[in-house]
C-alpha cells in the first residue's frame, strides 16, 4: 500500500484523539496547555486542514506519549501535505474526484459493486470513450482525450509493485450493456484478463440470483491497513459521498459480503463473459 498524505492525516487525527482521550483531557483542556484553541486542536483530530507539527510534538509531551510514539505522529505531521500524480492532471479530474484518487491510491484493498458500467478500473480505453460520448455535455476532444488518459493511468494501482487487492460483484446488466457490438466485445475479453490477475476477484451476479436487498444501488469500500481506515464512497451526477461512520460502513461491509457469495464464483464468472463474447 502508498500510504499517501490523506491516509497519513487520518492517522495522524486517530492517535491524537487517542491520546488525548487515555489522558483524560477535553479538547479545550488539551488546548490550553499548548496555546491551541478547542476548534484548532479538534481540527487536528477530525482530519481537517494543515497541521504544524511543532503542535503535534507539543500536544504528543502534554499527552505522555512514548519518544516512538511522538516521533510517530509528528512525521505524519511532517509529511502529510505530499501530493499524488492526480496534481499535473488539474484540467482533466474534477475537484471532488482528488480525494478519491488519493483514497483509492493508499488503499490495500477496494470492494467495489457494479449496477450499469463496468467499474474504472478495469474500463478499456475504447469502452471509457463511448461512456464518456454519452454525456448530456459532450467534452471537448483535447480535454477528453487527457481524462481518457488519467483513467488509464489511475489503473496503474492493479499493476504497481505492492497492487490493489480488488474484489468486484458486477451486475449481469453492467456486462450485457457494454457499448457498441466491437466495443463491447473487447471489454467482455479485457474483464476476462483481468479476473485472472492474482489480485482480482471478478464474480457476476446474475439476473437468476434474486433481487438484491441487501443493496440499493452502485457502492465501493475503500479498505485501509486499518480497519478504522475504510470508507465507502457513493457517486451521484452531481455528488461524491464518503461515508466513515463505523456503523455506516459495517453496514456496506455486510452488504457487500452478502452480494459477493451470491455471484458467481470467479471461474464461473470468466465463463459467462467468454460465452457472452461469442454471442453475436
């Protein structure tokens, strides 16, 4: 896994509020001590804005912290404020996608449900383009051509050194409504080269498994080192929502448990996308 700037500033707010909570201490208690305000100190905690990291070894001493443990924190201090490759692409990925990427990027694992398209990650590039061309508000074809680019780019996390561990239940409509006949052909042929990477779980659920209620609609869990890591992050047309509540994300969790034993399994899955490439 990169543990990259947002992973790090999430860590960096979960041992604070840790260690001021073992020493008994309200934010505004905490804050006196080393000239910080209640709103400044529960900034630090709640994963929100810059942090100095002179505070953080301030607030570290006042809370009896370990010299391993100070050291700890005050390097995520230090280092929380570097950026991804997202950054030299600022024409082509809209402000809300960047939390995302940086989510996805310090991931270890991503679970992820398809309804209608096959998920980014394991789009071909001829597949993204006639997505992309159904948009109400067609893209100009320079800018279009670098989003094309940084959605090949952003599947690099299956390939790097340490990959994604990716496991995705698509919807049987998300496989038979894959564009143009040529086009879909060859996204059925490049999702079967995917699921047999070692670090893919592809299953298809079927239209003969029931309704799904354990789901409403396209959801993905985003799995960090750490369980108190994970967030679940929902799409809109006009919205991203990330969800971090532990309950909220248990929920998703069992959710999505549920629909993976309901698929098929994977070499069952690879199966149907074979046959389904050879329909005509």
């Amino acid at each position: 896994m990169a543990t990259g700037p947002t992973t790090r500033r999430r860590q960096l707010g979960a041992g604070l509020r840790r260690l001021r909570r073992q020493k008994g201490l309200s934010l505004e208690e905490a804050g006196g001590l080393v000239g910080l305000s209640k709103a400044t100190v529960s900034r630090y905690e709640t994963k929100e804005g810059p942090v100095k990291w002179a505070f953080v070894d301030a607030l570290c001493r006042v809370y009896g912290a370990s010299d391993e443990e100070r050291a700890r924190l005050v390097e995520l201090a230090r280092s929380a404020r570097a950026e991804g490759w997202w950054q030299a692409y600022p024409d082509a990925i809209p402000g809300r996608m960047h939390l995302f990427l940086t989510l996805e990027n310090e991931s270890v694992r991503e679970d992820h449900y398809a309804t209608a398209h096959v998920p980014g990650l394991l789009q071909t590039r001829r597949y993204a383009e006639a997505l992309y061309r159904t948009d109400l508000d067609p893209i100009p074809e320079e800018r279009l051509r670098a989003v094309l680019d940084v959605r090949m780019k952003r599947q690099e996390v299956l390939t790097r050194p340490d990959p994604l561990e990716l496991r995705v239940v698509l919807d049987e409509a998300a496989v038979r409504r894959a564009g143009p006949p040529d086009v879909h052909r060859e996204q059925l042929a490049h999702l079967v080269e995917c699921a047999r990477l070692p670090n893919v779980d592809l299953r298809i659920l079927p239209f003969d498994r029931g309704l799904r209620s354990s789901a409403v609609g396209a959801f993905l869990v985003l799995v960090g080192a750490d369980p108190s890591l994970d967030v679940v992050y929902q799409e809109s047309l006009t919205a991203s929502l990330y969800l971090e509540k532990d309950a909220e994300v248990e929920e998703y969790r069992r959710a999505f448990a549920d629909l993976h034993r309901r698929a098929l399994e994977p070499d069952a899955s690879i199966a149907l996308l074979d046959k389904l490439r050879k329909e005509p």
